[in-house]
C-alpha cells in the first residue's frame, strides 16, 4: 500500500521543513488507523491484481465488509488532526478528495462489497462483474488518494525527531491496530532504531522506552506465535502511549 510493507513502513527521509507541527505521533497514530480501516479493500485489490497477472487465487481479506463503515470513522478524525496539526494544504486537500469520494463508492458498490464478503470462495462472475463496474478502479483511486496524503505529510515534517516520531508511532499503532499477526517485516527495526535512511532516536528517551524498542525490533523479519503477538502489542502499546503523552 505506497510506502506501507505490511505492517511497517519504509520511509525516505529527504524533507522539507513544516511550520506548527504540534504533534508528529498523534499525526502518525491517524494514519495508521486510517489505513488499517483501507487494509481490506487494498488487500482485495492488490489479490485480484495478483489473479490477473499470475493467476493466483483470489482471497477474500476477513473485514471487507466493515471496511466502508470503519474509513467513515477513521477518516473524519484523521482530517480534523491534519487540520490542528500540521500546515500542509496539499495533503489536507488529498483527504478532504479521499473523504468527498468514500461515501458514493460506498453506495455504488454495497451490493459488491456485501457479496463478496458473504463467501471465503470468490465467485468469478461476481468479481469480473466488480471490475466491469469499476470497483477496483475506484479502490485504486483511494488508494492514491491515501497514499499522497501521507507521503505530502511526511515531506513536510521536519528532520530529526519529528520524522522518527511520526513513522515509530505509526508503525506502533498499526501493530496495535491489526486483528492478526502472523510475521513482522525486516525493515521495523530501520524505523524504530534508525538506519543511514531514517532517523535514529532522541538521545535523552527514558531507558525503559529505549528498552521497549530494542525489544521490538528483535521481531523484524521473524514470524511470532500468538504469545509472542501479545508481547509485540503490549510493546507498541508503551512505546505508543509515551509519544502521545511526550507529544
């Protein structure tokens, strides 16, 4: 999903500087939570893409059918945080595109999504019936729109702490977010300890926090067994809550 691999996110870090950013990590736990609620519908998109060109199976992504219901909720909070949060006109209009055109997609395409949700086999009439009527198209477009609002912000952060604090609690709220976990990306351990590419953490970080995200990002690149899913959440759950409370 752009620059989202999984759950974690490989970010470039050529930015620009933006003016009364107040807070990066509750700007970043909004993204997150916008574009887990989009997961679903990119997943069925990026599946059936998948089937065109490979002839791979089609999989029906559990939520599909909540997924209109749950961008309705995620998608009004995260403008208003861009509208207290940050300057960036551009990527403030890309959400205001994004939301303008969530609620006739959802009414143009209830039927499908309704269908489509209703069986784990995919019908191919059903499916070809949904491309012919433009559904993944549609997906598409969102997703573009989603996906340049992110990167529009990004840009406009500041170097340094900012950018760190944007992407960590991003890729820790979309850990918090996600239903099931079956494998961490390699590159969590890039965003959250920092790399030649991404920004490393403040220095003057409590020790308990940095302990947090060393423990974290011992699980890049690893697949985890369900106990090891509540250690990774009940860590992004700290390392998330102190970002919102440092601000």
């Amino acid at each position: 999903m752009g620059k989202m691999v999984g759950v974690v996110l490989v970010v470039a870090f050529a930015l620009s500087p933006l003016h009364g950013l107040a807070s990066p990590a509750s700007l970043g736990g909004g993204f997150a939570d916008t574009y887990t609620a989009f997961a679903p519908l990119y997943a069925l998109y990026r599946s059936y893409a998948d089937y065109l060109f490979y002839g791979s199976e089609v999989v029906i992504p559990p939520g599909i059918g909540g997924a209109c219901q749950s961008l309705s909720k995620t998608l009004p909070s995260l403008q208003a945080e861009m509208i207290v949060q940050t300057g960036s006109a551009e990527a403030l209009t890309y959400i205001v595109h994004l939301r303008q055109s969530l609620d006739p997609f959802c009414s143009t395409y209830s039927s499908t999504i309704a269908g489509l949700a209703a069986t784990s086999t995919p019908d191919q009439d059903l499916l070809k019936e949904a491309a012919d009527k433009g559904f993944f198209a549609a997906v598409s477009n969102m997703n573009k729109l989603l996906e340049r609002a992110f990167n529009s912000t990004l840009d406009g952060l500041p170097p340094g702490d900012p950018q760190w604090a944007f992407a960590t609690a991003f890729v820790c709220r979309t850990l918090i977010d996600q239903p099931r976990i079956t494998h961490i990306e390699s590159t969590l351990d890039r965003i959250l300890l920092g790399s030649d590419d991404t920004p490393s953490p403040p220095s003057d970080l409590p020790e308990g926090i940095m302990q947090s995200l060393k423990a974290l990002s011992a699980y890049a690149g690893k697949d985890v067994t369900p106990a090891e899913v509540e250690r990774v959440k009940t860590l992004a759950h700290k390392i998330y809550d102190f970002l919102l409370k440092r601000g």
